[in-house]
C-alpha cells in the first residue's frame, strides 16, 4: 500500500470526525462573536458620554436624565447599581473608568461564576 492509499483510508475513516470537528469550531466561533457583539452594545448603551469608557460621568448623565418617575423605577435603580459595582471591581487600573476590555473581562467573570 502507498502513502496516497494510506492517506484516502485514514481520510474516509476520520472524514466525518473532522466535518464534526470544524462544523463545531465554526459555530463556537460564531457564538463567541455573537456574545461580543452583545457586550459591545451593552458597553455602548451604558457609556453615556460616548467616551468609550464607562465613569463617573455615565452615572452622573443617568442620574441628570432621570425624572422622578424613573428614580423609583426597580429597572433603573438595577442598572445604577449595575454601573457602580461594575466601576468598583472592573476598575482594574484605578484611572475609575473602565474600558471595553475591563467590561468585557468582568461580565465574562460574572457569567461564569453564575453557571
């Protein structure tokens, strides 16, 4: 036997393992862009001053558009608290904004702590 039957019985035996193997790679690949896009909307919707950074300044712009109605709102006082908590521990330089990346680190953390 040569090495190009070799090559076509090792191909025939593991072909459909290696269509597996990729479809797989291509969907998780996909996921993980799907899931960064999410966050990047995430990071834009609460980056108020669209300075590409979440601050003080984002809570203080909340906080300035917020009508007394929305004060009591359970949603709004959720993602105050989300914004504060978020500036606390994701603040991994200390400069008391996070970037992107910071977000992004910190809620990948989170997911994973909660499954």
């Amino acid at each position: 036997m040569n090495e190009k039957e070799i090559s076509i019985i090792i191909w025939n035996k593991y072909k459909n393992r290696l269509f597996k193997i990729f479809f797989i790679e291509t969907n998780i690949i996909k996921i993980m862009a799907a899931w960064d896009q999410s966050l990047r909307e995430m990071f834009r919707q609460h980056d108020k001053d669209m300075s590409g950074f979440i601050g003080k300044e984002d809570i203080l712009v909340m906080l300035l558009n917020a009508d007394k109605v929305k004060e009591n709102d359970p949603i709004f006082k959720t993602n105050l608290r989300f914004l504060i908590n978020i500036i606390k521990e994701a603040d991994k330089d200390g400069d008391q904004k996070i970037s992107f990346e910071e977000f992004k680190e910190y809620i990948n953390k989170a997911s994973e702590q909660s499954t």
